[in-house]
C-alpha cells in the first residue's frame, strides 16, 4: 500500500527560472535556510506552486520507515484562524513532499492529549500542536519527535514556537479605545482559566492569554482605569448559555461602552449580542476584534480588527518543524510575528453614547 | 506507546438516567439501531456529550491491531460547510470512542488521492471523503475499508452515501426569484467542470454539481427562460481572478439582476463584489446562497438562504460509518437530507431595480 513520495521531474532551476531569481535564491527559499526579501520569498513560493514543484531530498534524508507525514493538532477547526493557519502549514508541508494530517482538540486538554497519542501512533514525523491548556502539557513533554507551537508559547517548554506580539496588539488596540474616551472597556475572551487570577495575570500560563490580558491591563493602567480586571470576561464559547452572559452583560447598569474580542467567533457572537440588545456600533458602544476574519468587513458597520498574520504563522511553524526534520540541532527558535491594526468603522467615543452612565 | 482506548465508567444506564428516557431507548440511539424520534435522539446525545460517555463495545468488538480511527477528507477546510460537518463526524466518532484524522483535498483530486493513500498507510479503520471529480475515482473504487461519501454522491460507486436534496432546494431557491419576476438570473458556483456541459447537464458526474443545475435549469424553463445555461458561472474560487471575475460579470450591460450562489464563500465574495460595484442588495440585484454560514445573519441586508442541515450531514456520515465498523453487511445506503430556506432580506423584484435593460 505504501509508495514512496511522488517525485517531480520539475526542479529547482524551473522555479527560480519561473520566480525571476538566480537558482541559488531559489534553492535558498526552497531550502528553508538563509535570508531573502519578503517579496523574493513569496514569488519562489508562487512559483514552486504554479508549478507544482516537489522536492525529493526530505524524503532522500529521512529514515527508511519515516512516512513523510506531519500532524496538526489546533483547538477549534471551525474558528476560521485555525483553518487558515492549517493552510499556511499545508502550502509549505506541500512543498516538501510532506502530507499534513489533522486533528481537532476543541480547546480539551483530554482531546488533545487522545489526538497526539493517535498521531504518534500513526507515527507521524513531526507535530505542531496549539497546547489547549498550558497548566496540563506532562503529554507535550514526553512528545519524542519533534514538536513546534503554533500562537501559544509554554514558557516551561523550549521547543520552536510561533506566535503573534500579542500583548502590544492588546495594548494598542485597547489604548486606541481609551484615547476614544472609553473608562468601561471589557476584554471578551473563549479562553477558560481555573482559578482566580487577580493580581497575578503575569501568572498565566497561557501565552496567548497572558499577554492579551497584560496588554490590556497595562493600557486601562496608563489611562488610570482602576480595578481593570473585573472587565474581563472569560469562558465566551459557542453556546447558548454564552451568548445569554453577554446579552445579560449588555442589559447590565453598568454595561461597558466598547468590547475588545479575542477572536472573531467571539465578536461575532457579541455582534448579534448587541444587536439582539437594540445598541447600536459605535454610537452605543465600540467593538474591536482579534483576527481579520472575512465576515468583520461586510458588516454595517464594518469591524476595525488586530489583523494577525495567521497564514505566515501557520507558514513559519510549518517551515521550523521541517528543519528540524531534516537534522538541525540549532537551539529552539521562538519567533514572534507582528500584527497591524485594520481602522474600519466600529470605534466612536463614549461622549456621542446615547447612554452613558459613568 | 499505543495504550487501548480509555474506556469510561459511565454506563447507558447513567446515559438514559441522565436523558430521562428508558435504557433500551438510549441504547439504540447509542448503538446506532432502530428509530427514536429526533428530539430523543438529540436529548440522548446531548446527555452522553455531558456525561462524557465513551462506549467500549467497539473496541471490543474490533479485531486486534485496527485503531479505532476514521479519516476524513474534505475538499477545502477553510469553508465554514465543511468544518461544522467534521464538527458532526466528531461528535458521533467520540461517542463511539474512535478518533477522527483529518485531510484537506483543497478540490484537488491529486490531493485527494495523496491523502487517501496517507490515511490508509496509517490504517484508519474507514473514511469518509467528499469526492473531488467524480470523473477520476478510481482510487476510490479501491479502497479496501469501509468508505462513506459525504455531500456528494457517485453514482458509479455504489458504498454508503449521505446527501442533501441539492435539486430541490435549487429549484426552490430559483423559483423564489423567477416568481419574484427576475428574468436574467445567474448560478455561480465553485465547480470546475472540463469540457462543454451544454445541453447535456444530466451527465455531470459529481451529484452536487449536477443536481443544483438541473434544479436551476428546472426553474428556469418553468418560467420561460430560455437558454438558461449560459447564465451559469463556473470555478469561482477564493481568488484574485475569480474576485476579478466576478467584478466584470456584475458591471456587464446585460448582468444578471438576481444570483444564486454555490456555496458561503462564493457568496462572500459576490457580496463583496456587488458592494464594490456600488450595487444595492435588494434593490439592484436579488442574492440567495447555499449555507446559512454565520455571516449571512449580520450583512446589511441579511441574506436569504437554504439552510441545509450541515451537522447532520457530517453525523449521518459518521453513523453509517460506525455501523460498518461494527459489521454491518447491508447493502449501502444513500440517505438524503432536506433543506429549508431561510428568508432574509435579500431578495426583491427586478422593476423595483434601478438599472433593468431587460
């Protein structure tokens, strides 16, 4: 049943030839090692693409009994972040002859822990996991082949790890709101946490999390928003018991007059959720989210966003684990990509707010 | 490292206590036999979901040395159809304790058969694939575990099938707009057929394409349309080109004032497309889409759609599938779901359009 990778009579002179580069740059992208311009970067890629272009030399180098093959385990495949981080990885895995399987831990821990057993079993080369629970990662440790973090960091795991400046993406975006004039800002977020945090947010394990969290707090912080903590609201997931606590927050006397969200599944349940509540965006209140997701620019009005470059995140963890599967020992790589806030029309001030308590 | 699957301490019993309905009633729903009405049927699971019940009979039942995993090949993870259908497949495998792995065709049949290959080599127990060309499915045709298609149908492979009724709803959706009184009507669609179809649309082989255009075609002759093939658009993709495409389509002297989209993501895009054209939604021209995807819901206008049952889908699939597991010998089934519309704000008559040259 089991053949060898395909190989492709197309090389690597075809494509450098295609992309308008020497072969040396080609290689060089192809390769995975040395430094080109951005723009260079993505024209080889396009044109190993166009051309369906597939090296044979990870599978001339890797073990007899290795099946060419990386898992993918993400927290939520129907959060459109993930399946595109899963394309930024496919494209690349694609390049080098490497097939991508997936699985979804639907942000539990025990579902995680099942999924990388599987795939361990299936004796995948490589994985690249987005840990659900950074308090609970024993099974991530005893992980033998080689392992890359997509957008979460475990500061107790030196292994590759991509992820976004998430915690200046909270504070511009969060400051861009209080230089609105916004004193009740409410941070949204899926992520669940055990315990009590208050004052110990720098405590988090959860990189992404902490960091939103400590954005967030440092720009009510600097604004001179007092007790900034008890606006945040955790545990928003798809369900009806989630949407009712933020239609109930809305209700509330004191309900907050812009809502920063950790994702676009959450923003756009808090969209319906303001709707649902007869408030208008901005005049009633301000929303701003993380990721960029197609529905955030066809709203009335459109969403401003912290654009995440979640394809070239995708793209990156893809491209350290395959390094890794060709042999180099270099020390664990944690890259951090930045991300641009999209001005669209859903930040006003709280002074045009038809019902402004404070 | 292969541990046998875990096997849980929760019972029926505790299922049916739980769902307040008899054990035998909750043992056919977890087994998968006989008939209970929906609302037992969605009470059951929903009680085993909570419960967290993970029946141990087919590991039992399973030969030494099989898995207890399923893959699954979509043709393109990043459409909202398609992840809440593994949403569906994973809900029914984890009841059953059986992991689900993932593979993305992208549409592209090469890919598919890579994936295949990969997920055999990997000794899934079954797969569920939705085909990409049903034109080149040979490598269906010889796979040796259980397979279930998904969403479309071959009617050259006889195996267990699951679809929604895409003519029908087609037709429906169609009609809606000619008795509207739109005349000029386009049906745009992802789909990439090789070769000249007109005429002779009963022949396309993959079932979704096939059964939408002559549900489309129906209508239209119903309504004295002649000629009513040239009006349908084919590979419109997530792409600059086809974005392009689209454009020239709607500033055409003769555009259509009414479309009917394939899929969310072709709507999207439409969307986009209309807006950017300086179109209204209804008032210049009428859009209904496949999928109630979450956008649709919060666009000025909401837009009008079939909703089809989509998390069915992928459990019907993962039902099937289980069943032959289990060793169920009879002979295939092809189930097919039906849709509804759901009516938003999207559709209007062509004489309230500004700019009809009919």
């Amino acid at each position: 049943m089991k053949r060898p990778p395909k190989i492709s009579s197309i090389t690597v002179s075809d494509v450098a030839r295609e992309a308008k580069v020497s072969k040396a740059t080609a290689a060089r992208v192809l390769g995975g090692y040395g430094r080109v311009s951005q723009a260079v970067h993505v024209a080889v890629l396009e044109a190993a693409k166009a051309l369906d272009y597939r090296p044979n030399e990870l599978a001339r180098s890797m073990t007899t009994g290795r099946s060419g093959s990386i898992g993918v385990v993400v927290g939520d495949i129907e959060n459109p972040f993930f399946s595109l981080a899963v394309r930024g990885i496919s494209d690349i895995a694609r390049l080098s002859g490497i097939n991508v399987i997936l699985a979804n831990s639907g942000e539990e821990v025990e579902a995680e822990r099942n999924a990388i057993r599987v795939l361990l079993a299936k004796q995948v080369d490589g994985l690249i996991v987005t840990p659900a629970q950074a308090g609970d990662i024993a099974h991530l440790r005893e992980i033998s082949c080689p392992l890359t973090l997509l957008d979460r960091a475990l500061p107790e795991l030196d292994v590759d790890t991509v992820t976004v400046d998430d915690r200046d993406a909270a504070l511009r975006a969060t400051r861009m709101l209080t230089e609105a004039g916004h004193r009740r800002i409410a941070y949204v977020t899926a992520a669940v946490l055990s315990g009590d945090f208050r004052g110990a947010a720098s405590r988090i394990n959860t990189s992404t999390v902490r960091e939103r969290i400590l954005g967030f707090l440092e720009a009510c912080r600097e604004a001179g928003i007092e007790d900034a903590e008890r606006n945040i609201r955790f545990g928003s997931r798809r369900s009806e018991r989630s949407h009712a606590s933020l239609v109930q927050l809305l209700r509330s006397a004191d309900r907050p007059t812009a809502i920063l969200a950790s994702d676009s599944v959450v923003a756009l349940d808090l969209f319906k959720a303001i709707r649902e509540c007869g408030l208008g965006i901005p005049r009633d209140i301000s929303l701003v989210t993380f990721h960029d997701a197609d529905w955030t620019s066809v709203t009335t009005p459109p969403i401003t966003v912290i654009d995440q470059p979640v394809y070239a995140l995708g793209k990156s963890a893809a491209e350290l684990l395959i390094r890794r599967l060709k042999g180099d020992d270099r020390p664990p790589e944690r890259i951090v990509l930045p991300t641009t806030i999209i001005e669209r029309m859903s930040v006003g001030g709280p002074l045009t707010q038809s019902d402004d308590r404070s």
